[in-house]
C-alpha cells in the first residue's frame, strides 16, 4: 500500500469508509489507480504495485524481491 501512496499521492481506499474498506478486504478488491495518474512516469512502480497486489499470495514477490527492484530505480 506504500507503493499506491506513492503513485497516487493518497491513502488507499482514500473515498471509502472503515466498513467499505473491510468489505474490500473481505472480497479480495484492491485499490485501483486512478486515470489521472501519469501511468508512463510511473511505469515501473505499477508494475510492482500489480505484482504486490496479486490476488494469489504464493505470485507476490518476496520482501528481497521488492527491494532489490527498487533498488534498481
């Protein structure tokens, strides 16, 4: 979720409240990034944030994985 600050410049779920974030959760919805933002500025960001965001736990890169991306912007 740092990440889609980030990108964003927003909390996550920033138009929804406590009970419309937890049905989010509950029902595997993850925040989506507006039209607005600059997606070619933020082009590798997004991409992490999509892999980080995978519906399946075991596809999501691992905490050495994150940073060594990172490490390479």
């Amino acid at each position: 979720m740092v990440l889609y600050e980030l990108i964003v410049m927003k909390q996550p779920y920033f138009d929804k409240n406590h009970f419309e974030i937890s049905t989010c959760n509950v029902k595997g919805i993850r925040p989506t990034v507006p039209e607005s933002v600059d997606k070619e500025a933020f082009k590798e960001l997004l991409k992490l944030f999509n892999k980080c965001t995978n519906k399946k736990p075991q596809d999501r890169p691992s905490t050495a994985d994150i940073l060594a991306t990172l490490a390479t912007m």
